[in-house]
C-alpha cells in the first residue's frame, strides 16, 4: 500500500510542478501571440465564403447567359 501511496504523491507533485513551470507560460503566450497573428490576417468565415462562392456561380451564369445572347444579336445583325 505504501508504493501506491508514494506513487500517487510523486504523481500529483509532478503534476503541480508542470502546471506551474516555464512551458506553461511559454504556451500561453505562444497561443496569445498565435491570436494576435490570425487577427490581424484578412480572412473571412467559411459561412462567408460560401455565399460570396454561391454569388460568383450566379454572376457567372449570367455572363455566360449574356455572352450567347450577345453572340446571338450579332449572329443576326450579320447579312
């Protein structure tokens, strides 16, 4: 019972002396700089890229609508 016990202790001081150690600082402030970095980038959400992908095939669309209607009139405007 006592090997246990002295493991448990040696584990739980392990634990304490990592929660409070240099490498913990070192990940927060690595995960804070890490944030600043992405905030200052331009990017959008997903959702946003998504519509504006959505609204580009509908433009295209169009302009390949108005491209044959085009080539059509001056198919017809030709003698």
């Amino acid at each position: 019972m006592l090997p246990q016990k002295l493991a448990q202790e040696v584990a739980g001081k392990v634990a304490e002396t990592l929660a409070v150690s240099p490498a913990r600082d070192l990940e927060k402030n690595l995960k804070a700089s890490l944030a600043v970095w992405l905030s200052r980038l331009d990017l959008v959400t997903r959702e946003e890229f998504d519509v504006q992908t959505e609204v580009l095939a509908r433009t295209r669309d169009k302009l390949q609508a108005l491209e044959a209607r085009v080539a059509e009139l001056e198919a017809q405007r030709t003698p």
